[in-house]
C-alpha cells in the first residue's frame, strides 16, 4: 500500500530452494527476481545479485528493494554496489540497510551472535517488529540490545507488519556505524539441512537431534 502507483523492483534471496515470501510479494505493479540456494552476499550468489542488480536498472524502476535471508551478513553490501556501478554506471542511489528484529525471538537468538551482530552493525535503521505480541519491558532491552551493538542507528517500531513510509526519505547513510568489510557468508558457513521420511507417525518428545 504504500508503494501503490509506483513502479518497484524486488530482489528476493532465500538460503533454501524455495521463496517463501515470493508468492505475496508478487503483483504486476512489482518486478521481482528470486535469488534462492544461498546468500546473495556470498561468493556463491554475487555475481548473480549483480547481474539481477544490473538488469532491474533498465526497467525505470523507481525503487529497488533487497530482501536478503534472515542468515545474511551485508557487510560487503557497498562493495556489490561497487562492482553494479562498473557495469551500468551510478543509476542507484543507495539509501542504507534496514535490519528486522524479531522481538519476540531476538533475545533468544543472541547466542548466534555473529550474524546479528554483523547485520546490526552494518544496519542503518532498525524495525523493531512484531512490538505487539511482547510488553513495553521486553521491547526497551530489546533497544539496549540493539544500541549496544549499534549505538548510532535510528529505532523505530512495526506493528502487525506495517512501517511508516517516513523512512524512504531519510538520510540513513549519516547513520553507517561500520565499515565496509568481507562477508561471513560462504559456502562453507552456509547452514547444512537433511531431511527423512517415517513409515508412520513420531511424538515430538522422541526428538532427540
């Protein structure tokens, strides 16, 4: 809704074989490119998120949004931006990274603590989202938290998924707290999954991975 009238690009990344989010997000006023089985900030993806970077900039667009894993780390972001301006020229104007924090499952996911902190780090705002579903207490640790490990980007907070749109027009470049750096996205980091198939059913206690 509050892109309605205009033309928007959406560059979509999942670790995983398939999009999750790519069927809602698919409408004709928006061009998307899924980019899936790794991260685009690793060397397994980037020259692809360049080409796709390269060929939404012919399509007039007016916006271009980046949805990167929830596994990413964008601490090379600028130098893939770099590497987009050697190709097509200086069409984009990047306007900073927006990190999502979960506040329902952040706290518990401090112990992964190195892509949060590298998403955090190199964020130029923070949305606190999901602020609906825990209480005033949890939400303010949660921003001692986040201001620990970024003490210079703006916070602000997301209910029931909706975000002002106040933030496009910002300057969240003034905030850049860290700087550009190589990724801890490889193929060697990039998480392992296995699946089984069962005859019949498993209780959940008999879980024991």
């Amino acid at each position: 809704e509050n892109m309605e009238g205009m033309k928007v690009g959406v560059i979509q990344n999942e670790l995983g074989k398939i999009s999750i989010d790519g069927t809602v997000l698919q409408n004709d006023d928006i061009h998307m490119v899924e980019l899936n089985r790794g991260s685009i900030f690793c060397s397994c993806l980037r020259l692809s998120f360049v080409d796709a970077l390269a060929k939404m900039s012919q399509q007039g667009l007016e916006y271009v949004f980046v949805e990167s894993s929830g596994f990413g780390d964008p601490s090379n972001a600028e130098e893939i931006l770099e590497a987009t301006k050697v190709l097509v020229g200086e069409v984009y104007d990047f306007r900073g990274c927006v990190c999502l924090v979960d506040c329902y499952n952040f706290l518990d996911q401090l112990e992964d603590e190195i892509t949060i902190d590298r998403q955090l780090k190199h964020c130029n705002l923070a949305v606190l989202t999901k602020v609906d579903l825990v209480d005033r207490e949890k939400i303010e640790l949660i921003k001692e938290k986040v201001q620990e490990i970024n003490p210079v980007c703006p916070i602000t907070e997301s209910e029931n998924g909706n975000i002002k749109r106040s933030f496009y027009d910002m300057d969240l470049m003034k905030y850049q707290w860290a700087e550009c750096e190589e990724t801890t996205n490889s193929a060697e980091t990039k998480p392992k999954t296995f699946s089984m198939n069962f005859a019949g059913e498993i209780e959940k206690t008999n879980w024991k991975l």
